[in-house]
C-alpha cells in the first residue's frame, strides 16, 4: 500500500469517528436537557436555593494592625535589555597579501 492511499484511509476513518461522536454528543446533551420527557412546571410550594448576595467592592484597613510575616517573592524584578555596542577594529584588514606570499615562497627554497 502507498503512503497517500493509508493517510487517506486514516483520514476517512478519522472523519467518521469524530462525525459519529459529535452526533452522539448532541443526542445526548438533548435527552439530559429535556430528561426524556416534557420538564414539569414549578409548583409554588417548591423550596428556591437561598440567594447569595455579594458586596461589589470590600474594603480593608490595615492601619491599626501589626503584621509580621516572611517575604517570598522577590520586590523589583525586571528584565532590561542592553545593547551591543559596536566597537571599530584596531587592526585594519587587507584585501592583498600577494607581497609576503611571493616573500615567502622565495625565501621557503
């Protein structure tokens, strides 16, 4: 079998399994909502859960308290990137160095 005609074949079944599971999911999700039958109406006798209620803003004041304790993450921390200082050369290059090659090739015999 080629390489293309399994990867197809993987694909396909891939689609199917995830098609099938999807659908299997929606049926369920419809049948835990509706409970297999039609949901009863509240009767006024029925017990509601109490309500909670939530202050939106809370504030605390720690001006008279003493408190003692350990610090455990650090106080200033950052990164700060430096960066590259480019420096010219101090020794100059050359492009020639035809002279000292004939020098040493003379003086190598």
């Amino acid at each position: 079998m080629s390489l293309t005609l399994r990867a197809m074949i993987l694909g396909t079944i891939g689609v199917v399994s995830f098609g099938a599971g999807l659908l299997y999911s929606m049926h369920a999700s419809a049948a835990e909502t509706q409970g297999g039958r039609r949901p009863a109406a509240r009767t006024k006798t029925a017990k509601r859960p109490p309500k909670t209620v939530m202050p939106k803003n809370t504030e605390v004041d720690f001006e008279g308290l003493a408190i003692t304790g350990e610090l455990r993450n650090p106080g200033d921390f950052y990164f700060q990137r430096k960066t590259e200082e480019k420096f010219d050369s101090l020794v100059k290059r050359r492009k020639n160095f035809h002279r000292e090659m004939l020098r040493d090739v003379v003086m190598a015999k």
